[in-house]
C-alpha cells in the first residue's frame, strides 16, 4: 500500500474504491457514513475514474508522503497519558 496524502481543499467524494475485476471490467464502490453503493455502469465508472486521476496527481508523491509523516511523528511523538490513581 502506498500512501498519497491530498491537500484538504480535493474531495473524491467520501471514501471511494475503483475495482478492477478479473474478467477486465471496472466497477466503483462509494461509501458515506449513510450508505454504500456500487456503479458498474462504463460511464459513470470512467468518470469516477477521472475524477480519482486528477486527485492522484495533486497528492504528495510516496517519498514526499513519507517526509510528511517522519514529519509529523517527529511533532508529536510525546504523548502524555494521565495518571493512573
């Protein structure tokens, strides 16, 4: 898995999969905290699709993602947790 953190302002519409099914056709699952619905019509999936590859090429590419998160540890690696009584 390879992480791709995206600037906050790009929305790919709530948590969304692409499927690439063995007998060669693309289907999209999309979820929101209210439901889950799968398109499997050629259009609608090729325009999901677009929409993802344009998300993908504003991300932070894998090494830039990495420094992002050494980063970020590195802000926040105290933790303080309270005491037990």
């Amino acid at each position: 898995m390879t992480n791709h953190p995206v600037p906050r302002c790009r929305n790919f519409g709530g948590h969304s999969k692409l499927l690439w099914l063995p007998n060669g056709r693309t289907v999209a699952y999309l979820e929101s905290s209210w439901y889950g619905q799968i398109v499997e019509e050629t259009e609608e999936v090729e325009h999901l699709r677009l929409s993802y590859d344009r998300l993908r090429d504003s991300a932070l590419s894998a090494s830039e993602s990495l420094g992002l998160l050494r980063s970020m540890l590195e802000d926040h690696t105290s933790c303080t947790t309270p005491e037990q009584t």
